[in-house]
C-alpha cells in the first residue's frame, strides 16, 4: 500500500482478510434476504437497492442462491486518512 503518511497501527493483512469477511457475509446475507446483519457496512443507496431487489424475490416468491467459492486477489487500491496527525 502506498501512502506518505501511514497509520503506525494499520495492519494491512488484518484489514484484508477483515474486508474478506464481511464482504462474504453481505453475499450470504442478500442472498437470504436478511441484511439486519450488515446494514451497518453498506452505503445508504446500497442497502436501499439491496432491499428493493429482496423485496422483489419475495413478491415473485423467489429464491437467490449463492456460493462464494474464493477470491482471485485482494488488494487497497486507494486509501484516504481521516485522521489529522
């Protein structure tokens, strides 16, 4: 990760496997249809769009199945502090 001014406690390996973690919930959780879990972790129009389209499966009495096999890479490809040192 680039960045002039980095964070002396940043762990940039925790952070990526942490991202991995609740990106893998917010998969199984829309696929359920149950985002009470991961709301906190999704923008406001993400989560709006997210529940409009469960909504939808379950007026048209659908179902979502999803498997999350594994992922090809992960990477920061940007960071921004919002800390003032």
């Amino acid at each position: 990760m680039a960045n002039n001014k980095k964070d002396k406690n940043f762990k940039e390996d925790s952070f990526l496997s942490g991202a991995k973690s609740v990106y893998q919930m917010i998969i199984k959780s829309y696929a359920a249809g149950d985002l009470k879990d991961v709301k906190q972790f999704l923008g406001k129009d993400v989560y709006s769009g997210f529940l409009s389209a469960i909504n939808s499966r379950i007026k048209e009495e659908q179902k979502l199945f999803n498997e999350l096999i594994n992922f090809d890479s992960i990477e920061i490809k940007e960071a921004l502090s919002l800390i003032h040192i």
